[in-house]
C-alpha cells in the first residue's frame, strides 16, 4: 500500500485549477507527526472574492439551487 499522498496546490474557481493571484504557497502539515504533506496556494482576498463571486454565478445559474438530487449526489461524492 503506498503512503503517497495526491496533492493539488491550485485553486478550484468556477470549475478551473488556477495559482494564486500573488503566486505565494505555504507548506501543509500533518500535525500528528509534524512532516511536511505538500504545498498549498496561499489565497489573496481577491481570490477568495473570485471564487465567492463563481459559487454565486453557479448557485444562480446552475439546477444547483432547485434540484435535490443533484446536491444529494454531490454530498454522497464528498462523503
């Protein structure tokens, strides 16, 4: 069994992988152990403000909002 860890250090905003609009990253660790896992990119406000302004435009423009089975099934994914 690999201990190998998939990691992904872009952003996930309104559907695309994208780096940090100041292109800084911060290392993630386990807290258990204190080994370092990967890297993460350290958002800006403007990314965060992107990425609220994209949930909204989809909430608004998607069957996100009205269909209980597709959230139901994007739950069951999380899960």
């Amino acid at each position: 069994m690999s201990t190998e860890l998939w990691h992904e250090e872009r952003l996930l905003i309104g559907g695309d992988l994208v780096g940090a609009e100041a292109g800084a990253t911060y290392p993630t660790v386990d807290p258990s152990t204190g080994d370092e896992l990967g890297t993460a990119s350290d958002a800006t406000v403007d990314d965060a403000g992107r990425a609220v302004a994209a949930a909204r435009r989809a909430f608004d423009s998607t069957a996100w909002a009205t269909d209980r089975d597709l959230r139901l099934h994007g739950l069951r994914q999380l899960h």
